[in-house]
C-alpha cells in the first residue's frame, strides 16, 4: 500500500512576482489527507482557491487560477515542484496575488520541501491511470497523453533563435529524477518581446537573474545554461505543474511538440471528460472505478 503524503512542518519562500513584480511570501503548509493543493489568501483573511482544472482561468504566459473573482497567478512551478517531490497534499499560504517566481525554476521550492520534510497519512495514495491515447492539436502545437505503465514527459520545443532551435527532453518522473533533471530548468524570454508584454501588465517583474532572457542572438543572463537543454527541461516542468491540478498520481506518457499552458489545460479538460479514457484506483492497484472526476487537486514568457 503506497500512503498519501504532506509537508512535515511550514516553510516559507518569499520574493517578487514574475508579472505583477510585487513581493510576497509563500508558505508551504501540511494539510490532512485528501486536500490537495490549496491556495489560501492570507491577505484576502484566508481566502481559499483549490489547484483544481475548475479553477483555471487564464493561461497566457503563466497558470491562473480564480474563485469568486479571487485569482492566484503563476502557480505552475510550485505545483511542479510539489507534484515532482511526491507532495500529495499542502496548504498553501499566499500575501499576494502571485506566486513569487524567485530564481525561475523550481529548484527553490524543492529545497523548501526538502527543508520541512515528508509525512506519510494514513490514506492510500490514489492514481489516474490512462487507458487510452488523447491529443490536443493547435497548427503545428500539440499535446497527447497516452498509456504508461509509468509517469513519463516527453517535451519537444522549436524557436528559431541559434540558442534554442529544435530540443527534445524525455524522463521517467520520480522524485530523484525530477529534483535532479527537472527542477533546476529555468523559464526563458525574448527581450524582443518584453515592451509589448509589460504594456499589457506582464512580466514587470523579469530580470536576468529570474529568466534566462535571450536578444536576437545571445543569451543575456549572467548565469550559463544549467542544462545544454534547459528549455526543453522547462517546459516539461511546466507540463507537470499544470498535470499536478489532476489531484492524483497521473500513470501514463504526455507527449508534447511547442506546446503551452492553454493545450495543457485543454488535455487536462479533455482527459476529465472521456470518461472510458482512463480509469482511478488507489496505489496498491486494487478496487479500480470508473470515470469520476478527481477531488482536488503555468516569465512564464516561452515557459
């Protein structure tokens, strides 16, 4: 029997917004079983929006979710560091609207998590096993989620500039896997592209230490390439957090070509709908069910 997890004890990050550029402080909170993942506005007196596929409301450039006109924005890399380090369910206490993006990867809210430790519940860990092949088809975009026997991303990413081109990244997600290959990708930009984006209040908070930010040729940022591939590790970071809204261990193979978050969050809808796609049982694969929707539980510039 494979038991649901929660954080050992609080631990906070704080830092600027991505888009907003405000400051706030996360704290990553334990939380009983069959929770989640839940935001809790703490200047909002502790509003509360779960990470639910219900909740998202827009996906341009970054994961929003919305409750009764409460939004929490930017939410994908933290609920991909959750998801990745095997964290089933947490509180998660908010100061402002957004998240704070901190160095642009998840490598810092895994040293977070690690920081508080793990808890084992005392309820089985429940899985969403894909039966059959789904994809989401945008002109040359695309995301297909397809049976595994394993958790597995397959991200490819294609931009015409002479350090990115055409990148593949494929791992078998674990928690080993994912601190190690996974969370220390951070999210990119054009700088080509910032003026018009910061006239529509985004990414007023970018700077070179929280995005790789690329011009017309080079790399901009002081800190070289984590990986030859970090952009491609990116996006597979970024389709995990925005899966971790299953509320469940996902059992099968994303396959994803110049994808983003509005194609996530159109599989992830379609998934829920194709009642005969999949079907949910607890870790120890015993007493499967049908259909049924999960309880509870994306710079994001290119990223």
């Amino acid at each position: 029997m494979v038991y649901q997890t929660t954080l050992r004890r609080a631990v906070s990050v704080h830092g600027i917004g991505l888009h907003t550029g405000q400051e706030a402080e996360l704290t990553l909170c334990p939380a009983p079983p069959d929770t989640g993942y839940v935001f809790r506005r703490v200047d909002l007196n502790g509003f509360e929006v779960a990470a639910t596929p219900h909740h998202v409301a827009h996906v341009s450039y970054a994961t929003t979710l919305m409750r009764a006109g409460v939004m929490v924005s930017t939410v994908e890399h933290v609920l991909s560091a959750l998801y990745g380090c095997g964290i089933d369910n947490a509180i998660l206490d908010l100061t402002h609207c957004e998240v704070p993006i901190l160095d642009g990867s998840a490598r810092p809210f895994v040293a977070a998590i690690m920081a508080a430790g793990m808890l084992t519940l005392d309820r089985p860990r429940r899985t969403l096993r894909v039966e059959r092949r789904l994809e989401v088809v945008d002109g040359n975009r695309r995301i297909a989620v397809e049976p595994s026997d394993t958790f597995v991303v397959e991200s490819t990413i294609e931009f015409a500039h002479p350090c990115i081109g055409r990148q593949s990244f494929t791992g078998v997600i674990t928690p080993d896997a994912y601190c190690r290959d996974i969370a220390p990708a951070r999210t990119f930009g054009f700088l080509v592209e910032a003026e018009r984006l910061r006239k529509h209040g985004l990414v007023r908070g970018a700077t070179l230490e929280n995005a790789i930010v690329l011009d017309d040729q080079t790399i901009l940022s002081p800190e070289p390439l984590r990986f030859p591939d970090e952009f491609a590790r990116h996006k597979a970071l970024d389709i995990i957090g925005d899966f971790a809204l299953l509320g469940r261990r996902l059992q099968g193979r994303i396959v994803a070509e110049r994808s983003g978050h509005g194609l996530h969050a159109a599989l992830l809808r379609q998934l829920l709908r194709e009642a005969t796609a999949w079907t949910s049982e607890a870790a120890t694969a015993s007493a499967t069910t049908r259909a049924g929707q999960p309880r509870a539980a994306a710079l994001a510039v290119h990223g």
